[in-house]
C-alpha cells in the first residue's frame, strides 16, 4: 500500500484530539499523559483506542506503554466524528440476526437513516441502539456513531455490524482500515458490462457541482482510492444482477463506481438509474419500467453478506441475508419479460 493510499485510509477516521508535547515535558507513559490531558475520557478508554491502533505519534501506532518525548504529535482518532448533536433514544425495532455480549449483526431496512446529521435527527438507527442499549456505556456517550462502524446509505438495504463495547468497537474499526472484513452486495444495474468479472477502479470524491453526490476523478487528482470488484449473477435483458466486493468503503462507491462505468443502479435517483437506459421504444415497455420503479423505489442494492473475525473470541464469523422482497419482484418481472420476449 502506497503513503498516499494509507493518508487516505486515515482520513475515513476521524480526529478527535491532536497535542504537540511541550518541549520540557518529562518521560511519561502515554496514557497517563493523556489522563491528564483530557479529563472527560477514562483510562480504560485510551487503552482501547491504543490496542486498535488509532493512538498515533508522529503519524505511527504506538501502545498505552509508550513514553512521551518532547515535541512529540499525538494524535487520536476514532471511526466516528467528534460529538456534534444530541441523541435522543427511541423504541425502533431492530431485525438482529445475531448478538452476544460484545457485538451484533443487524439486517437494515432500506428507508432508514443510519446516524443522525443532514437533517435526520431521529428516526435513524443509532437512535434506536441507543434505545435498546441504554445501559451499556458506549451507548450512553452521546456520540453521534455510538456502536457504528461501517454503515450504508439510507436506502440501501443489508448486513451491518454494531459494537457493544468501546474496545470491541476499536478492534472492527481496526479490521476495516487494515481491509481484513469482507463485504460483499447485490445489485441490480442497467444494461450488461462488457466482461462478466471485472474491476472498477476511480478517486471518488465530493461532485464539484453539487455537493451531495459523489463524482469519479480517474487521474486521481481529487478525493480517495477507490476498488470495486463485480461479477454477473445473472443477465435479465437490459439488466443485469452483479455481486459486488469492496477493497475501499467510499461514500456511495457502488453507486458511483457503476455510473462511471454507464451501467448505473436501476432506479438510482442520484446516479441516473431512475430513467429508461436500455430497451425499446414501445409504450408498453416505458409502462413496465415504471411499475417496476414502483415496485422497488430506490436504488437497487442490497449489502448481502459480511466475513469479520470476532474482536473477543478470534471466531471467524460469516453472515448473509436474503435478498429483500422489493429486488426479488423486480428481478422475477424481467424473468417473465424476457421469457415471453421469446
């Protein structure tokens, strides 16, 4: 991995604390100087962040043990950003596939908001975590990620793995930056690829022109690394049901990832899959896209299934979940369309 790739792998972490060491300070262990230092965050906690890796001198992971020197840079992060809101805890009910007393695996509905922010202040699914975990401390900080360590658009559907302690969150936070966790999607897109396998690779970064949406820059001259492998499923005609493998979480990668390669996520608002991209001219045709943009409406992606190695017990755990109704309806309509084309 390159210097560059590594910054901006550091970048999908979020800085909470930055200290420059004054140049008298004596030798000290590192979380007692930060102890000191930050009145608001208890020992235990530094210890974790340490373990994961995200206590960072002079751009380098060192552990609680570390003996500050003067001049130093320490720097911490963590998988969410510093507390801007107030979360309010509320009794949303939660599809869990999976839970003991250290994480769970959660299937999300499409509709969902994952945290708050951008004008989704309740309702979202940290709302509810805080909710249903309210005794357990992480959930009790206020943050706006409590337990989150990855997460999906609001409507993409899918697998989502939550942390119940802080040290567990570190440790899946350390497994996304390091690439050890394997995500892999369904998706419906527009059209068929050139090649049944293949990678997309593209800096993604904030579109230029509207904010909002994320925008491929192939030289690489703005925004972030970005790898997407696919594999066709299945061909339905005009449409085609991939299999999607991220190396890199970039926001609405899969989405944009597929736009860049004309071939966007059926009925896509953001990245023009919710218009009439391949087929005929014919009205009935135009009238069956329609009712099936009705059928699912929204992006046609679905995060399917997710391989991690247990924080706790170094059990490595496999999950998948079903496509949703919404994809199985549409995919079996261009089933029949197809076959009664013949």
């Amino acid at each position: 991995m390159s210097e560059t790739d590594n910054r901006n792998d550091r970048e999908e972490m979020f800085e909470h604390f930055r200290f420059e060491v004054d140049k008298g300070q004596s030798s000290l262990r590192i979380d007692k100087f930060l102890v000191n230092k930050l009145e608001s965050i208890s020992r235990n906690r530094i210890h974790n962040a340490a373990d994961a890796g995200n206590i960072l001198v002079n751009d380098k992971p060192v552990k609680s043990n570390y003996k500050v020197k003067p001049d130093d840079t320490i720097s911490i992060f963590m998988s969410y950003p510093p507390k801007e809101i107030e979360i309010v805890p509320e009794n949303i009910p939660l599809n869990i596939i999976y839970e003991d007393d250290h994480l769970l695996v959660l299937n999300k509905e499409a509709g969902m908001v994952v945290h708050p922010g951008h004008g989704n202040f309740d309702g979202t699914l940290v709302n509810a975590l805080c909710y249903h975990f309210k005794d357990l401390p992480l959930f009790q900080s206020g943050e706006i990620r409590a337990g989150l360590v990855h997460r999906l658009d609001k409507n993409t559907s899918g697998l989502l793995v939550i942390a119940k302690t802080d040290l567990v969150h570190n440790k899946l936070a350390k497994q996304f930056f390091n690439r050890t966790i394997i995500r892999k999607y369904l998706a419906i897109i527009w059209g068929e690829p050139n090649q049944d396998e293949g990678t997309i690779t593209g800096h993604i970064g904030r579109n230029p022109k509207d904010r909002v949406k994320m925008y491929v820059f192939p030289d690489g001259s703005y925004g972030k690394h970005a790898v997407t492998h696919y594999k066709v499923l299945e061909h339905l005609g005009y449409l085609s049901l991939v299999e999607c493998r991220l190396d890199t979480g970039r926001t609405h990668q899969i989405r944009v990832h597929f736009q860049y390669i004309k071939h966007p996520l059926f009925n896509d608002p953001d990245y023009g899959g919710d218009r009439i991209l391949k087929g005929t001219t014919f009205s009935k045709y135009k009238q069956f896209v329609q009712n099936c943009f009705k059928i699912l409406p929204r992006q046609a992606l679905h995060a399917q299934s997710l391989e991690f190695i247990h924080p706790a017990t170094g059990e490595h755990m496999v999950f998948d979940s079903n496509l949703p109704d919404d994809m199985k309806m549409v995919i079996e309509k261009w089933k029949e369309y197809i076959e009664n084309r013949r």
